[in-house]
C-alpha cells in the first residue's frame, strides 16, 4: 500500500544529493529518459530548451530523479549519477573534439593547398597588386572549397589580402589536370572599391567575379 511519504512529489531529497547534476546538464533529454524525468522533453522547445533547459536540469536533475526513481540508498544514486555524468563528459568533450578535428582538417587543407599557395604567391609578386595595397602583402586563411578526384580537381578559395596602402579580398580558382594545378581566374577587390581587379590577365579589368563565388556574396 503506497502511503502519501511515498509519493514523488513529497519524498524527501537526502541533503547530501541536493546538488548540480551534470549527467542531466550534459545529456538533457537522454537522461531524463532513463531517470523517468520527462520534463527534460522541454530541451526540443525552441530556444528554451536549448539555452536554459540544460541548466535547469542541471540544478534539479537529483532532486527529480530521486523523487522519480527507485533506489537502494543514497550511494546506489550517487553511483548511478555518477555513470551518467561520466558518460555525458565523454560525449560533450568528444563531440568538441571531432568538430574542432573536423573544421581544423578543412582549415588545414585550405591553408596548405596548391591553390591558396600559387594565389598567393601571384599576388604577392603582381605589380599592380603591390602598388595598390603596398608591401609587404599579407593574407588570410582560406575559405571555399577544393575537390578532387585523382588527378584531376577544381578550387574555388577566397581570402583577405593586405598591405600598408589598403586591403581586399582575393578571388581565385583553378583547376588541376594530370596532376597539375593551374589557376584560371585571380581577382582582387579592393575595400570600399565596386570594381574587381583582374590579376590572371592585368590587361583585363571588369566589375565582375568567378563564377564560383556567387556564394560568397
């Protein structure tokens, strides 16, 4: 017979577990779902559940979980707590890793690429370039895209350039074949400046930009 002491919303919460819960901060609705804590739902409300549940369930993750579970005593919760904030450590922090991993290979690949490094190479020894910025010239890391398929692929990386005088944006793309990378277009836009200055071709000036970079824009 379940007497009313007995009731979740008036068992008692032992004061040595009246404290932050970091398997319900770290998995949320994960957790809340293994502690019959359905409240914890409340994180796939827009905006809510994603900036304030976690900490919500973070501060009265051990008072619902012991109200909502059956325990042993106060050490097999503390045990059982404790696995959770193990494992939601090993996800958040792992998860940190893999896209900090992940965005740092793509970064790594931009910066070190034949593409970047010809573009800039051509920008920093280009005349006009130098007499419009100044020098020494530096650049930015890369972003874009590079694909390819053995010896064959197609860039498409843009980048901040600058110089003592002013600076810019540099707009290139190029494409390799049998293994060789040739840049087909190097454009530079000058801050404050509507124009793009042609440095594939310094004969040729016009107000537009590669096709492949519609999307930077």
């Amino acid at each position: 017979m379940t007497t009313p002491s007995d009731l979740p919303e008036t068992r008692t919460v032992p004061p040595e577990i009246d404290r932050w819960n970091w398997g319900a901060f770290f998995l949320n609705w994960i957790w809340g779902v293994g502690n019959n804590t359905y409240i914890a739902l409340l994180t796939f409300v827009p905006f809510f559940g994603i900036l304030i549940m976690p900490f919500v369930l973070g501060a009265k993750g051990n008072a619902w979980a012991w109200r909502n579970g059956r325990w042993d005593n106060v050490e097999h919760f503390k045990r059982v707590q404790r696995q959770w904030a193990i494992w939601g450590a090993v996800l958040f922090f792992g998860s940190i890793l893999f896209f900090a991993g992940t965005f740092g290979s793509v970064f790594y690949t931009l910066r070190h690429s034949q593409a970047y490094e010809m573009g800039v190479a051509r920008i920093q020894t280009s005349a006009e370039a130098a007499n419009i910025l100044g020098t020494p010239i530096t650049t930015g890391f890369p972003s874009g895209s590079i694909s390819t398929t053995g010896p064959t692929g197609n860039a498409a990386l843009t980048f901040a350039v600058t110089g003592p005088k002013t600076s810019g944006q540099a707009f290139v793309e190029a494409t390799k074949k049998d293994g060789v990378w040739t840049i087909m277009s190097l454009k530079l836009r000058i801050n404050g400046r509507d124009d793009t200055i042609d440095l594939a071709n310094p004969l040729k000036a016009d107000t537009g930009l590669p096709t492949g970079f519609a999307a930077f824009l």
